[in-house]
C-alpha cells in the first residue's frame, strides 16, 4: 500500500494529466486537492484525447474512485459538462466513479464577473488570469462568506447566503467596475438545479479516504498548476491562488501528512509559462518557436500560446525542496529531438552573486541571467523506445545530468503522448 502525490515543477503544464493517467493503473482512489477550471489536464489514450479541468485523470480506468477535494473551487456547470462529454464517449460518470467533497466552495457567476472585470481594468498590468472566478471564490473562501457544496443541497440555506453575498458583489460590479449586476433569481434557479443533478456525488471524502487507507488501498493524489505558481511560494503576483504545493494534498483533501508516503515532481524536458511574470530561461528565437510547435504548447484551458524556454534546474531543485520530492517524472522529452544544442540552468547570475535557488523578490528573479551547462542534442527518434539503455546516447546523457543536478531519482520518462510512449524505470506505487 502506498499514497502518492503528483505535483508540477514548473510553471503548470508540465505533463500531469498523462502521468496520473499512467499511475492510477496502480491506484485505487484519485483525488485532486486544489485549483479549479484552470488547470487542463490533456490525455492521448488509444488516439483519442481528452481533456480535464476538474475530473481526475483517473477517469479514464474502470473500477477507480475519482475525487474532488475540499481544496478545490468547484464550477458545477464546468464539471457537469465534462460528465457529459465523457457519457456521450461511453466512459459513465456514476456517483461509484466520482465524489465531490461536500466541504468544497463553489464557484459563482460573480466570481468570474468580478474576475474578468478586474483583469480587464488593470489594463498593461494584467497577470494573465484565466477569467473563470478562481481567485474571488479563494477570497470568499477566506473571509468566510463562500458557498459550499453542501449550501447547493440546502435551498433556504443558499438563498440566504446568496443574496448577502449579491449585495456587496452587485455592488462592487456596478458602482466600481461600471458593469451590469447580476440577477439573484436566475443564479439560485441554475445553482440548485446544479445541486439537485450533483446531489448523489457529495461526500464527505476526508472519512472516505480515511477508511480506503486503513483498508490498505493505494491513494493518488493530483496537483493543478505547477509549484512556482503556489500562491505563497511562487513567483507572486504571478501566480494561482492556492497553494499547489505537495503539503497541500493533505490540507486540501483531508487527510493526514503521515499518511503521505511519496512524493513524484514532473519536469517537462524543457520550461514552458502561461501568461505574464519573470521567466530566466526564456527563448524567444527561432529554437523557442520550434519547441512550441513541435509541443504544441498551446493552453489546454484558454488556447493562450505558452512561452518557452531551456530546462531550468534552479526552478526545479527549488521545487525539489519545496515538495520533499521523492522522484521525478519527464516528460516531452521527443519534442527536444534534432535541437544541436541543448542548455540546461544550472544556477543565476544576480548582479555580482551566483545563486542556485529562486530569488523570491520579483525584482531580483527579473535582473537574474540563467548560467547554462551544454549538452549536445540528438537526431533519432525516441517516440517507440521503451527502455532507457535503448534510449540514443545523448538522450541518456541529457537525462542523467538530470538525475545528478537533482539528486533525486528518475522514475518514468515520457517520449511522446501517447500512454504507451513511456518509459517506467520506477513505479511510485512499488
């Protein structure tokens, strides 16, 4: 019996929806503990792809126990029309195959109004939110006036609550940001038919865990967003608003820390951020367009194109620190094919200092000029080799100056995006 926990290294997308996929072969339960509809989790399974914003990965597998943790911002009509997709693909949604924490805060239409409306005013100091009401539902959450799922279950209970919260919001949304204030009746109408549809899903899922780990079943735990977009550790203002941290799976699912027994970081074989912030490694020339149209790096929740940019160890032995990492997954490894030279950072250069951690002031990350180690690159495809001595001989160096820049070891190495493009030199699970 094991727990693991699957977090990002980097700035999000590095790859976990894929790596979940893989792991809940070996796990029971698959739960996801923070965020909310902005993160998107991309699978290629049997040639067909998927796309998550809420639902577990785990989905995919019969007989596994997907769930929504408490840490989670819960859009219920974003979550029922991925249920929806996914019966019309024949792959049924059943209360057996999801659960939905009942302590979970929902995200309302004022949320996403106040969102856009703020991001909007900030004009050229925009921070690239996604729009979709995450970081005002945190704030309720926060200052106590949240609506949680089991409010949705509760009629007079959510009008209550519903019309407190609509007089400062309507407020706020007409008088300071100059937009229309929205209208009670039709939100509790489309909230409590949300509710009544998600009523069998909601659970308290901290005692279902409980009982699953005394039974000796194998918990996955699945992080949104990547570690340096953590809301107390990242690269703040730039960042989500929770904290995407592997210590959050406990805080945000209900369970205990010494019940965690592995933590696996995924590193994409290069770096990759949405959105506004400082960003050491970034290419902005002809290498860092091929690997954004060789990875399609292209948001799987907005469309936005992705910036790129050289491997950077210093964001992730960082991370390594941050999260007590066990082992490292890598992923996209095929998209750095037929690059002559590849750089990884090994350190920064801030002003007359040499440093080998992120600087946490905005300021001095930004005036930080990454020192590259050069690796020289491979012409092969890897896309059908399953085993790592298999693996052409600079492949194996570039991903064994992984291993010793991070001290950590390798666990699964991804070579293309399919399920089966990957190579498992260690299962977490073991």
């Amino acid at each position: 019996m094991a727990n693991v926990v699957v977090i990002g290294t980097q700035w999000g997308d590095e790859g976990k929806g894929k790596v979940v996929d893989l792991l809940t072969e070996r796990a029971e339960y698959v739960v996801r503990f923070q965020g909310g509809n902005n993160a998107g989790h991309t699978l290629v399974v049997d040639g067909r792809q998927f796309i998550f914003h809420l639902i577990p990965s785990g989905i995919l597998h019969p007989g596994k126990v997907c769930m929504i943790g408490n840490g989670v911002v819960l859009d219920p009509g974003v979550l029922i029309q991925e249920m929806d997709k996914l019966d019309a693909a024949n792959i049924p949604v059943t209360p057996e195959s999801l659960a939905i924490s009942r302590y979970t805060h929902v995200i309302m239409p004022y949320h996403r109004a106040l969102d856009e409306a703020r991001e909007s005013r900030k004009g050229s100091t925009k921070i690239g939110t996604t729009g979709r009401g995450i970081g005002p539902c945190y704030e309720d959450k926060v200052c106590r006036s949240g609506i949680r799922m089991h409010d949705l279950l509760d009629p007079a209970r959510f009008r209550e609550r519903l019309d407190a919260n609509l007089e400062e919001k309507n407020f706020m949304l007409k008088h300071y940001f100059g937009s229309a204030p929205l209208d009670g009746n039709a939100i509790a109408d489309e909230y409590l038919a949300y509710g009544q549809r998600l009523a069998p899903y909601a659970t308290n899922v901290s005692e279902v865990l409980q009982k699953a780990d005394r039974d000796g079943r194998n918990i996955l735990f699945e992080g949104a967003q990547g570690t340096h977009l953590d809301i107390d550790h990242g690269t703040y203002p730039f960042v989500t608003s929770s904290n995407t941290v592997a210590g959050n799976a406990c805080c945000g699912s209900g369970i205990g820390p010494t019940r965690i027994h592995k933590v696996i970081g995924v590193v994409k074989a290069y770096t990759t951020r949405v959105g506004g912030g400082p960003f050491p490694c970034e290419l902005l020339d002809e290498t860092g367009r091929q690997i954004q149209k060789v990875g399609g790096e292209f948001g799987a929740t907005t469309g936005r194109p992705r910036r790129c940019g050289w491997l950077d160890m210093v964001v992730v032995n960082s991370s390594i620190r941050l999260n007590g990492l066990s082992g490292l997954v890598i992923t996209k490894l095929d998209v750095l094919t037929g690059i002559p030279t590849l750089k990884i950072a090994v350190r920064y250069k801030c002003g007359a200092q040499e440093v080998g951690s992120v600087p946490p002031e905005l300021k001095a990350l930004e005036a930080c000029d990454p020192i590259y180690e050069e690796l020289p690159g491979w012409e092969e495809s890897i896309r059908q080799v399953r085993r790592f001595s298999d693996l052409p001989e600079n492949t194996r160096r570039y991903l064994e100056a992984i291993e010793d820049m991070a001290s950590i070891p390798l666990h699964l190495v991804s070579v293309g995006p399919g399920r089966d493009e990957t190579i498992i030199l260690q299962n977490p699970f073991d």
